[in-house]
C-alpha cells in the first residue's frame, strides 16, 4: 500500500457552496494537475480530527472528462466537442 503524501498544496481555482460549510472545487495542485472535488468543513467528533476535509475527487466519469477538457483548454490544446 502506497504511502499519500501528508503536505500537498493545492490552488482553489474556482469554488461553489452547495450546502452550509461544504464547497464543490476546482483547484490545481502543486504538481500541476487541475482536478475537482468537494471541500467540507467537519466539525470535531469522537470519531473525527474535523477541519477541512477534500472528498470525492473525479469521482465520475464526466467529472474527470471535464477535467480533461480544462487542462487542454489551459494548454490551448483544440477541445473537440461531441
């Protein structure tokens, strides 16, 4: 089992508050990729550290499909629409 890094930085590009201390992302990490996701803000529990929490990343087929078509579109690579 691969070991995740613990000190990622990352950009918030864009965001979008969809419920009270949630927000769906788009933000560009610190190696360059964009990538999406929702940010939730969790409050302490017993079972939880809480703070800001990153969920869901391309989860979705056409997520990650308009990830894709963003980093082109940030490279000025021609995106083709179907």
């Amino acid at each position: 089992m691969s070991k995740l890094p613990t000190n990622v930085n990352f950009l918030i590009l864009r965001y979008q508050q969809v419920k009270e201390n949630v927000h769906f992302v788009m933000l560009r990490n610190n190696d360059g990729i964009y990538s999406t996701g929702t940010l939730a803000n969790i409050p302490k529990q017993e079972s939880t550290d809480g703070g800001w929490h990153l969920f869901g990343e391309q989860k979705f087929e056409k997520e990650r499909a308009a990830v894709i078509v963003y980093n082109k579109l940030c490279r000025g690579v021609p995106v083709k629409i179907k």
